[in-house]
C-alpha cells in the first residue's frame, strides 16, 4: 500500500510541475527566452519530492542539500542572464516548484495544488499585471494602502467584546462591516478605473452576493461623482436581484415547505426588477469605456466607509434597546426592525422555528417578507440622503413597485392566515 502511496505523489507533483512548465513553455513560443520549461520543471517538482522521502526515510541531509543545489544552479543561471535584465522569476518559479514536491509527500495536497494554480496564474498574466502597474496613479497606490490599512491592520487588533449600553457595540462586529464595504469600494474603484462604468453591473452582482445595502449606499455616493448613471442604476438593481435570490436559496435549504409558500411572490418581485434592469440594460453597450480617472480620485473614501459603520452601530444600538425597554413584543416588529441591517438573520431564523413547528409557515413567511420591506426601504433612504437627483428618481420608481408588491404579499398573508368564523 505504500508502494501506491508513493507512485500516486510521484505522479501527482510531476503533473503540478508539469502546469508550471507548461506556461513557461508558452513563452518560448512567444519569442521570450526561459532556461527551463516543460520537461525541466516536474523534474524539479520530482526532485523535490523524492529529497523529501530520502531525508524522512535514509538521509537527513538530503533534503537541505538539494534545496540548496536548486538554489545555486538558479543563481548560475541568474548571473548568466543578468546582462540581459531578464529578472528572477523563472529562478523563483524553480524554487516554489521544487517546494511544491517536498509539500506533496508531506501529504500537503490541497495546499501544494493551490499553490501551483497560484504560481501558474502569476506568470501567465505578466503582460497584465505589467500593464496594470504602469497604469496606475498615485491615488490608485493609496487606495491599495488604504484598503490594506482597514482590512488587514485594524481588525486583528480590535477587541471581540461588546460594550455600552445594552452591550450594543461590538468593535469586531462593526469593523467586519467596514470590511464588506472597502472589499465592494475597492473592487469597484478598480473595476471602474480598468473597465469603465460597464463594470458596476459586475460590482452589482458580486455585492449582492455579500451586501445589496452596501452596494446601494457606494452607488449613491458615486452617482455624484459620475456622468452616467444608467450603469450605477442597474448595478443596485442586479444586487437588489441577487439578495432576492440570496433568500430563496437559504429558505430552500433550511426549509422546502416555507420556500414553496414565498417562492411564487418573491419570483414576481424579481419579475419587476429585470423589467426596470431590461430598461438600463441597453445602456450598457452605448457606455463610454474610458471615464477620466480624476473622477475615481475619491472613489475610495475611509469617510464615506467609517460613515456607513456609525450608521449601522447606531440602528444596531437602537434594535437593542427596543428589546430592552419593550421586550420582545413580536416577532412580525422584530423582523421589521432587523431587517433594516440583516435579511439574512431573519430569513433563517424564520425557516428554522417554522420547521420546528412552533410557528406556522405563514407567521415565517411574514417576517421573512417584513425584513426585506424594511431593508427595501431602509436602502432608499441611503439613496435619498447620499445619491443625485436623477438616481432618487429612478430608483423611487423601482422601490415604489417592491414595496407595494411586499405590501400586498403581506396583507395577503395576514388574511390567510386570520381565523376563520363559520
């Protein structure tokens, strides 16, 4: 069985190797001179792995040996090369790959592919890469620092407890909000500056995955910023779409019977919105791909980020304190007033008590419907307090239409589910 274990590694890094070398093969047929390619590379993931399995089982040594043999043929090669400024990454793509068979006998499979998809990638977008480096600005290199600075310095440090009244504010809680709208805020500032306004309908979709209220309150700031708006419109109703979407997947995986009863309603409600996005949709070919980039200057503002979080730890102050002072009054109150900051809460906590049977499917329809009225109304008001006149006028229409079919879907509801006199 052993004897398998190892000829099943010896085929696998070879393969791994063999994906790196190929796209170094690929440039020689692009007239660029590399000094190994497709043969040399899974020799050298080979080489790796079997100094692995003679220094685990025979010599110790051997692994450092021929660690440091790849290094110095490398660096042979390097000085060869230098006069004709060729830089390092072949003799680094050497290294990671020989690094890559030592982690396939170390049974490191996962991270061994992964970092070979990696490597591979890299290296076939130079040209890209290359090209998005000499385009960028300076505020391009200070928005990658600002992002770095919010994500991966900040949140680490900040404490996982909650404090003030209520205990309502939790410093990790608030600041992965933040995260959610520079991760939306920066895609979109690039995607804007690489692609032009067409790709917003992309940041649409993409954020409607995470947060459609953050894409409506990014949206609305940048349609100040903007002289097309057609694409800022049908980006936040593609995210409007997705969270719809976002919901009948987590009902139906948490409950088949209450998705049955809200299908039909949310898949009109969606209905709607492709009818208004077909409206924008044809906008999207008469864009003009290059806007200047002074208009992306303050695309990416910590402001309007740290603004968006002060609103949410305030409702969520405010949610808590409700609770406090009146209890839990009901559930269809609850649901409204969480919804203005989490659908997602509501929806699943309504498709598990439902199946539990301690509510009826109806009572879980109705918070479901009521969190995403709130929330509906809560990311108009966004567009009302931050977004331009024609936004708020266009995206009235498309709320005006949600509410009253949530309104109506609602009233529904509460008249099937009235008891009956006979």
């Amino acid at each position: 069985m052993e004897n398998y274990d190892i000829l099943y590694k010896i085929l696998f890094s070879l393969v791994l190797g063999f994906l790196i070398g190929l796209e170094r093969e690929y440039k020689v047929k692009e007239k660029e001179e590399v000094f190994a390619g497709v043969r040399t590379f899974p020799l050298i993931s080979l080489l790796g792995l079997l100094s692995a399995f003679i220094s685990d089982k025979f010599w110790n040594e051997a692994l450092l040996i021929s660690f440091l043999a790849i290094i110095g043929f490398s660096l042979v090669n390097f000085f060869l090369e230098y006069t004709k400024d060729k830089g390092v990454t072949t003799e680094i793509s050497i290294l990671i790959t020989f690094l890559i068979g030592v982690l396939t006998y170390h049974n490191q499979y996962y991270t061994a592919l992964f970092i070979a998809l990696l490597t591979t990638l890299i290296l076939a977008l130079k040209k890209p890469l290359e090209n998005f480096a000499k385009s960028l600005y300076f505020q391009d290199v200070m928005t990658i620092l600002k992002f770095a600075f919010l994500t991966a310095v900040i949140y680490p440090i900040l404490p996982d407890k909650s404090y003030g009244p209520f205990d309502a504010f939790n410093p990790k809680e608030i600041w992965k909000v933040v995260i959610i709208i520079s991760i939306i805020d920066f895609i979109g500032y690039f995607l804007l500056r690489w692609k032009g306004t067409k790709s917003l309908v992309l940041v649409g979709f993409f954020g409607g995955l995470v947060s459609s209220t953050a894409v409506t309150y990014n949206f609305s700031i940048l349609s100040k910023k903007l002289d097309k708006k057609e694409m800022l419109i049908l980006g936040i109703i593609i995210a409007w779409i997705i969270m719809n979407l976002r919901i009948i997947i987590l009902v139906g995986i948490f409950n088949i019977n209450l998705l049955t009863l809200i299908l039909p309603g949310f898949l009109i409600i969606i209905a709607v919105q492709l009818a208004f996005a077909k409206k924008y949709y044809k906008y999207l070919n008469s864009q003009i791909e290059e806007e200047n980039a002074n208009q992306f200057q303050e695309a990416f503002s910590i402001l309007n980020i740290l603004q968006f979080a002060f609103i949410y730890a305030a409702i969520v102050f405010l949610i808590k304190a409700l609770k406090y002072y009146y209890g839990i009054i009901g559930m269809y109150f609850i649901s409204f007033i969480s919804g203005v900051i989490d659908v997602d809460t509501i929806t699943i906590s309504a498709s598990n008590i439902t199946k539990s049977g301690s509510v009826e499917l109806i009572f879980g329809a109705v918070m479901i419907l009521l969190a995403v009225l709130s929330n509906t109304i809560f990311k108009y008001i966004y567009v009302l307090i931050f977004a331009d006149n024609y936004l708020k006028r266009e995206m009235f229409k498309i709320t005006l239409f949600t509410v009253v079919l949530l309104i109506i879907f609602i009233l529904f509801s509460f008249i099937k589910s009235a008891p009956k006199f006979s």
